[in-house]
C-alpha cells in the first residue's frame, strides 16, 4: 500500500495501542522507536507534500472496497483532519478490543458470534473510511494552498 497522511496516522494510532496493551519493557522499547519513527515520517510527509517534493495525485489513495451496501451502514466520516485523526483513534481502539474476542472466538456465545463478525466488518469499513478522509481533507487542503499560491497551510 502506498504510503498516505491517513495511513501513517493509522499505523501510530496502532502502536500507541500496542503500548497501551503492553507490560514487556523490550517490547515498549520498541514500540517507542516504532512512535518517534512514525511521528518523523509524518513530518517529512508533510513537509515533503508542502515543498512540492509529493505530487498531488500520490496524497489520496483510497481503499476502495468492496461490499455489500445494503445492511453494511457505516457512520459518515466528517471534521477536520484532527476531528477525523480522533476518530480513528477511536475506531482502532473498538476494533482492537472487538479482535480480541476472536482470538478466542470459541468461547464466545453461538448467539453472539455473528455480531462479533458483523461488528469487525463495519469498523474496518469505518478505519479505511477515517483513512480515505484524512487523504482527501489533506489533499484539498494542499490543492488550496498551491490555487492560492499562497505557502501557509491552514488546518
């Protein structure tokens, strides 16, 4: 997958999960240089997009699913690029502890397991959604500022 502002903002909410979740001091350890990496390469993205380094149509690259529509209603994604970097935080956060019950799934409940299933459907729908979105606000955000000519980018 080709790397994006969303996909980059996916993967560190992912390792601060892990190091949420996580005792083992040598694993935090590499967490931690996981999250200073990260939080570099989102950096060099940004400024690299700005100087004009990353080309327009390399800022968007959409998951383009596809599914079911009909009885797979996933919640619209809108706000700001911060609102929607919340919001997949949020959306990780549900799917790490929904993945959690499958690694056992032979101890959830018959009647429960095809809401676990269905559950883990829509919020990896709602995570690429959060990804697509960050892509297109930052896109349009960058496509304004090069109209403009103008070289402040405003969040």
């Amino acid at each position: 997958m080709a790397e994006t502002l969303g996909s980059l903002c996916d993967k560190l909410t992912i390792v601060k999960l892990k190091q949420w979740h996580s005792e083992d001091p040598e694993r935090l350890k590499s967490l931690e240089v996981q999250e200073k990496q990260l939080q570099a390469e989102i950096n060099e993205f940004i400024a690299a997009t700005i100087s004009g380094q990353i080309p327009l149509e390399r800022l968007t690259f959409s998951a383009n699913k596809v599914y079911k529509q009909e009885g797979n209603i996933v919640s619209e994604v809108i706000g700001s690029i911060g609102e929607i970097f919340s919001n997949l935080a949020n959306v990780n956060s549900s799917l790490w502890h929904k993945q959690e019950k499958v690694y056992e799934f032979e101890k959830v409940p018959q009647e429960e397991k095809d809401e676990v299933v269905k559950r883990l459907a829509l919020l990896n729908l709602e995570r690429n959604s959060c990804i697509d979105q960050i892509d297109k606000q930052f896109r349009s955000l960058i496509k304004q500022r090069n109209n403009a000519g103008n070289h402040t980018l405003l969040l």
